[in-house]
C-alpha cells in the first residue's frame, strides 16, 4: 500500500502566521480577513547521465508535484534542468518552465513544460554543474522578486559533481578544484539572498555528505530556530515521492503533517486535524483523476470546496488531477471524512490522504506567588492553550516544544528558568500541557518583578507570555486565596469557589477579579468587585459561570473542551497588585439529550415490555398447550354404552382437531378429515368442546358423553401413556354399562393404567 503523495507546494500557504512581525500579538485566524501568502520556488532537475532514465523519471515525477501543488495563485515557481556545458554551444542549465504564477492558467502549463526536461546525451554535455544549477536557482529566485516572501530552491540529483570536461573550469588538472571553489562561492551567495536549498538525493547511492554541504551552505535561519527547520537532503525513492516531498516541506516551512487511511474507492477515509491549526490543507492522493472526493468535517456537515461554512473557509486545488488539496482557515478540529468514490474501471488504485497544518500555540503563565518577599522560592507555571484558551490534550501537537523562561526585575540581573513537563517537583503531572519550574528571588530585588517565558515550536507561532508582580514590602496589607475546584460542567452552568481575604490596614481595600488567559465570553466571574473594610477577615463565595452551548458552537463536539485560564484577584487601591492568581481547570461538555438524562427509565420500561412479552408469550403458548387436543382418545359409543371405535387426536388445525364419522350405520369410526363436520380441542377445565358444523360447541366432560348423531354418541379419554421400549401400550379397560336407573347419558367407565 502506498502511502499519500503529497503536493507539497499546497503547504506553502500555510506560512501565513510566519510572516507576522516580530513580537506582535497572534490574532486568531477566524478574527482576521485570511490571505495565502506566496512562496517562490525554483526546482533544478538533474539530468546528467549519472543518473538512469527511471531515475530522471522520478526527478519529473517529483517536480510536477512541486510545481503543481500550491493553491496559492500567488506563489510562484521555475523549473529548469541542468547538466555541464562540455563544447561550444552546450549549455550547463535547460530552462523549461519560466517563472509563472500558480493560477488557474498557471497550472495548466507547468504540466506540461516539467515534460521537457529529458536525460541529456553525450552531445548535449552529460556532466553535473552544480555552481551554475545554484546561481540559476537563485537568479530565479532574487529577480524582481519580494524580499519579505520565502525563497525555496529544491535541487534534484544523486549529488555527484563532474565538471572534467567543462572548459569553463580550466584546465583539466585544475576543473575538480575550481568546481569546488566555484560551489562554495555559489552556496555563499544563496545565503546571503536568503534562499534555502533542500536536496533531493535521487538514484541507487546518492552522495549524501555532498547533498547535506550543499543544504547547509544555503541560509538556515528559516521560520524558528529549530533544528527540524533548518535544510536537510533526502533521499528518494522513485515508489515513496509523495510521502518524502511532504516531509521535507513541512520542514522546510514549519508544518505539521499527519497520515491518515488508505483505501480503494468506494471508501470513507478518516484524518485528523488538530485543536492547535489555524490553517490546514487535507491532501487526497486520488490516483486516478476520475475519483470524485467530498469532505465531511467532524459534525458530520458536508463541507464546500470553496468559500466559507460556519466560521471555516475553504479552496480547493486540483481537483481535475490526480491530487487534490482542499485549504481550510480555521477548520474545525477533530477526525474529518473524506469519501471518495469512482465510477467503474477507475477503481484499482488506492486513495491516500493526508493532512499538512500550521497553528498557534499559547500559554497562560502564572507566578506563585504573585507578590513574594525578596529570598522568597516561587513556583512558575506556563499552560498550553489554544489560541481559544482551550487546554490541549494531546502531547503529539506540541511535540519538539522548545520553552524559554527568566526572571527579570529591579534590583538584579536576569535568572533564567528551566521549566519542564516531566512530572518531577515541581511539575505535579508529565505530559499534560504544563511546564513547570521554581526560582528563589533575589536578595537585592528592590520592586517590579516579571516572569515570561517564550514557547517555540516547529509549524506552531512562537508565543511569549509574561506575568508582573511586585516584590513584597514586608507584609501585604491585603492577602487573599482562592480556592476554585476542578470541575466538569455543562454550558451555562456554574462553579462555586472560596476567596479567603485578610486586611490588616486601616483602610478598605478595592479587590476586582477578572479570568484572564481565555477567550472573551467563555467564563466570567462573579462578583467583579469585592471590598475588604479595615481590619476584616473572613470569606467570600465567588462563582464562575460558563458559557451557553451556542458560543462553543461546533467545537464542543462530543467530548467536550477543557477551558485553561485563571482567575486574577488584584487590589485596585495597591497600584493593581495581584494578590492571587490560581489555575482554573474546567471540562466542558454538551448537556445530555433525553438519552443520556433518562436512559435508565427507558432500559427499564424497555426491560418491562421484554418481561410483558415474554409472559404474554409463555401464555399464550400454555393456553395453546392446554387446548392442543394430542392425545386425546375419542370413542363413539353406542346408545347401549358399547364403545365402538377409538381414535387417538393429532394436534389439530389451530388447536382444533378436525374428523368425520365414517359409515355411521354399518361399521362406524372416526377418521381424521380437514374440514370436516366435527372437531374438538381440550378444555382447560377437563375433558374437551365438541364443535358441530352449524350446531355451536359442546362441552365434553372428563367421565361422560355427548350426543354425536341420532345414534352415535362422543366421549372422550385421557392421553395415551407412553409406549415402553420394546413393549405396547397400556390398553384402556372399560367399566360396567349403565345400569337401571343411571343416567343414559353417563359414558362407560374408562381407565387408563
């Protein structure tokens, strides 16, 4: 199975948070009017004959996935293949694809000028210049072109140099050298025009050490300070280009990628998208340009492939191709759907999607506690959020987090912190999102205090947060501490908390308490303003009231958020000192439908119909049983009491057990006939009920008979016993006739042993 090849230039309009300046607040992408910044790319192809012709097949392969990929029209690209240029009339570069704007026009011609580059032949110079590939690519990349927009050079070869038959090298003793020297220089002017090169190691072997010089002679200060941004070379294989290209993008521009299925349509293939993205694009491998895909966000909602939706926005690019990018800014966390399908004769290959983000990483920091005495240890506490304020659960969306953290103030230099989230004192739990340290206050700290700490991770905006406080002149006037627990709650419900207060001064105090660290309108406090009179302690009830469901909206989902601010008590009447700052811990999910609230009175009623059923049934089969009429003996008996023939009954026609008298007036019997003008069942209190066509129903007593015909008359005995093996059965033994004075119609005594 492969896995999704991706086009890596859809990435590209995901730098869009990069580009912020310096230390300038992050604004939430769905407050903001979003643009897809353009990037520009050159892709030098090697087309030496160092390498096969399937070699220089994947080089194409791997640069129209380049050069096709962006959906952002305003992102541009050069394709061009270089050799040496070895006689006169030879040149070292071929270019094919002249810089062009990814529009719609854009696109359809750079599919087919990538078909141009071709394997050179011995009179057109087969050797390998790379000085002349690297100041082509950063020609291309530097004319008449914007300072501020990324400049990528993407080099493709096995990294073998050859310039021995290149007269502009000198002579032949000296060409190894001057290549050297002339690469070197070529690599110094990449850097110095801010273009990165990214290797692409193409063939069986390529030189690696050679491929990673060369990445590390371009510039290396990329979007963070981090070793994953920096250029790296990659070797390709001709079946994995999609699933390298995609790597090395997202680390050439600070993304972060995922994987998701891989099936053969018709399918519903599953990816997720991160609580952290700002902006996003699902990649689909479709293989086949037949395939026809739509995509399905985590509500389940059909999502369009242009324009807005909720508070999502949406471009496709591709969409007639093989490969497909649907954008999103400000998509909606959690697994998203994406159903492919295809008519018949286009389903043989699979459809692989992935999914390529960018986001922004915040954090709420705290000092404990806020206004210490000099020689005082405070705990320093950074959370990570989403921009929301949103606490973040898992530990794969900030993988790589690098923190920074000082102490700065009055009085002292600099202390710089170590803060961790390994679970050891005194951070409380690893891996959940808060990183933890301790410092001790100098001695000579003389008044303001600030702590911050900086967050920088690759493909997620740097973010620096900062907390004030105040070194302690001996004891406060004001101290206070609140107490909020940790709760889970519905929208629109409330927590109750405990704000223990002290004033030891002889005036009233002012106290306001705000959240902070979460976006306006999720939680707020109650009450705002507190007054501590002179010389007061006790307690106050402070309550924090979430928000209703509709400003969550989607992203409540069905597990819920979990808000991660805090709640700031400052003293108004103390130049706005904080007095208390604790965490606030909050997990938000939807209020229970009719369901969840009484699921167990529907359990049980429907528990109750099972056991009425089951009753109604059982009766329904004893009433059956006890009128099935199987086993009963039916006798006719004469008018002298002679008992004339036995017929045992079979179980009937719905419980009724049709027959007919045969030969009523030579030799009479019973024979069983369906339909026929008389039947009988049991009674369920003893004996039978005779039914006559036409003449009603008769009851049958145990030990007594009812008239049949003018001169036949019916009784009936109980059920035959058994058969024992090996013998017969138990014949009937009949009692006396009536005798004078009985009754004519009391049947002969019948007993069954």
């Amino acid at each position: 199975m492969r896995r999704a090849a991706v086009p890596v230039l859809a990435c590209a309009a995901l730098f869009v948070s990069l580009l912020a300046p310096a230390g300038q607040d992050p604004v939430p992408a769905a407050d903001s009017t979003p643009a897809f910044p353009a990037v520009n790319y050159a892709v030098a192809v090697d087309e030496s004959t160092s390498l096969a012709a399937e070699d220089m097949k994947a080089e194409k392969a791997a640069a129209a996935r380049i050069a096709l990929g962006d959906v952002s029209s305003d992102s541009h690209v050069t394709v061009f293949g270089f050799a040496a240029a070895e006689a006169d009339g030879q040149r070292a570069v071929d270019p094919v694809c002249p810089r062009t704007g990814l529009d719609a026009t854009g696109r359809e011609t750079i599919g087919a000028c990538v078909g141009k580059l071709r394997r050179r032949t011995k009179s057109e110079g087969t050797g390998t210049d790379f000085p002349s590939a690297i100041r082509q690519g950063v020609h291309d990349l530097t004319d008449g072109t914007d300072p501020s927009q990324p400049r990528v050079l993407f080099l493709l070869t096995d990294g073998y140099m050859d310039v021995s038959d290149s007269p502009k090298y000198g002579s032949p003793e000296h060409r190894e050298d001057e290549g050297k020297r002339q690469l070197g220089l070529a690599l110094k002017e990449a850097a110095a025009q801010n273009v990165q090169i990214w290797p692409l190691g193409f063939g069986d072997q390529p030189r690696l050490d050679e491929l990673k010089r060369m990445a590390a002679g371009g510039y290396q200060k990329g979007c963070v300070d981090l070793p994953s941004a920096s250029p790296q070379p990659h070797k390709v294989k001709a079946s994995d280009i999609g699933s390298t290209l995609e790597d090395i993008f997202a680390a050439a521009h600070c993304m972060r990628h995922g994987e998701g299925t891989s099936k053969r349509p018709p399918a519903t293939l599953e990816i997720g998208i991160s609580p952290l993205a700002t902006v996003g694009s699902i990649v689909v491998d479709k293989g086949d340009p037949q395939v026809k895909i739509t995509y399905y966000d985590p509500s389940g909602d059909e999502v369009p492939t242009h324009g807005s939706f909720k508070k999502s926005q949406f471009e496709l690019a591709g969409g007639t191709g093989p490969v497909e990018a649907l954008k999103i800014v400000d998509p909606l966390p959690g697994t998203w759907k994406v159903k492919a399908e295809a008519p018949e004769g286009h389903r043989s290959l699979p459809v692989s999607v992935s999914v390529l983000w960018q986001g922004e990483l915040r954090g709420a920091i705290t000092m404990d506690p806020p206004s210490p005495g000099a020689g005082d240890k405070v705990t320093v506490t950074m959370r990570l959020q989403t921009r929301e304020g949103y606490q973040i659960k898992d530990p794969r969306d900030y993988a790589g987090l690098r923190v920074r953290s000082q102490l700065t103030g009055d009085g002292f230099s600099p202390v710089a912190l170590d803060l961790t989230d390994d679970g050891k004192a005194p951070d409380s739990t690893a891996s959940d999102g808060s990183f933890t340290g301790a410092v001790r206050i100098p001695k000579s700290a003389t008044g303001a205090l600030k702590v911050s700490a900086t967050l920088t991770a690759s493909g997620l905006r740097a973010d620096t947060r900062s907390e004030d406080g105040w070194r302690a002149p001996g004891q406060l006037p004001v101290t206070a501490f609140l107490s909020l627990p940790e709760a889970s709650v519905h929208p629109g419900a409330t927590i109750t908390g405990t704000l223990e207060l002290h004033n030891s001064s002889d005036t009233a105090h002012t106290l306001r308490l705000s959240v902070a660290d979460l976006q306006p309108g999720l939680l707020s406090v109650n009450p705002a303003e507190i007054t501590v009179k002179a010389h007061e302690s006790g307690t106050r009830k402070v309550t924090a009231e979430v928000a209703p469901a509709n400003v969550f909206g989607d992203r409540l989902g069905h597990d819920g958020l979990r808000l991660a601010g805090s709640v700031k008590v400052a003293d108004t009447t103390d130049h706005d000192r904080t007095l208390a700052q604790p965490q606030l811990s909050v997990r938000v999910t939807p209020e229970p439908g009719i369901w969840d609230k009484y699921w167990w009175a529907f359990v049980s009623a429907a528990a109750l119909v099972v056991l009425l059923a089951v009753a109604g049934a059982v009766w329904v089969r004893q009433r059956r049983r006890r009128r099935d009429p199987h086993g009963l003996v039916l006798r006719l008996v004469s008018d002298d009491g002679t008992v004339l023939n036995e017929h045992p009954a079979g179980h009937g026609h719905k419980q009724w057990y049709e027959f007919a008298v045969a030969e009523a007036h030579r030799s009479p019997r019973i024979e069983r006939r369906p339909h026929g003008p008389y039947a009988v069942q049991r009674s369920p209190e003893g004996g039978a009920v005779l039914r006559k066509r036409g003449g009603g129903r008769t009851l049958v007593p145990a030990r007594g008979q009812v008239p049949l015909t003018d001169t036949l008359h019916l009784a009936v005995g109980g059920d035959v016993k058994p058969t024992r093996k090996g013998g017969k059965p138990k014949q009937p033994t009949v009692g006396p006739r009536p005798g004078a004075g009985e009754s004519s119609n009391a049947s002969p005594y019948i007993d069954f042993e």
